[in-house]
C-alpha cells in the first residue's frame, strides 16, 4: 500500500489515505497537473506510479524522509490542543489480529 493525500500548494485536494498504487493511480485523472510522489513508498512502487504519470523525487534529494524543519512547521500552524486530546490518525486496519 502506498499513502497519499493531494495538496496544490497548501490546499488540501484529498484527505490522506492508504490504497494500493494502482487504485491511487485511478484517482489521478481528476488531479489537476503532475502529481508529485516522495517517501518510501513512491520509492518502493516508482516503476508502477511513473508508467501512470506520477513524478518521483530522486532517491537522495531528502524528499523520502520528514525534516525536522518540516514537523516543526506543521506544529506551529495547528492549533493547540491538551495531550489527552490528541489522537492518533489510522489509515488502514492493523497487520495483526487478535487471537
């Protein structure tokens, strides 16, 4: 599976979401211009997401990884919130089932 949300510029498009990449892939047509790909997935499914027009970042350009600068970005744009509110944000179901 690969995660994906679309941004243009800093407007959400679409809300993150996990999905195979050929099921991400039938999403793009509606996606206005080239859709940019980086982390790890992009990486793991480069050949798959550039046969459907997906632009990767290069291996080594730091794009596959968050930056620190960019976690602390996103932190003082959010509003602030208590710990006990904070939540996590699950994209797929667990690997692992209960026995």
């Amino acid at each position: 599976e690969v995660f994906a949300a679309l941004y243009q510029e800093e407007r959400e498009l679409w809300p993150a979401f996990a999905a195979t990449p050929e099921a991400l892939l039938k999403r793009l047509p509606d996606a206005p211009g080239t859709p940019l790909a980086a982390g790890t997935g992009s990486l793991r499914f480069s050949q798959v997401l550039q046969a459907g027009g997906v632009w990767i970042a290069p291996a080594g350009s730091g794009s596959h990884a968050p930056s620190a600068l960019a976690v602390c970005r996103l932190g003082l744009s959010a509003e602030p919130t208590s710990i006990e509110t904070a939540l996590p944000h699950y994209l797929r179901e667990p690997d692992a089932q209960p026995q």
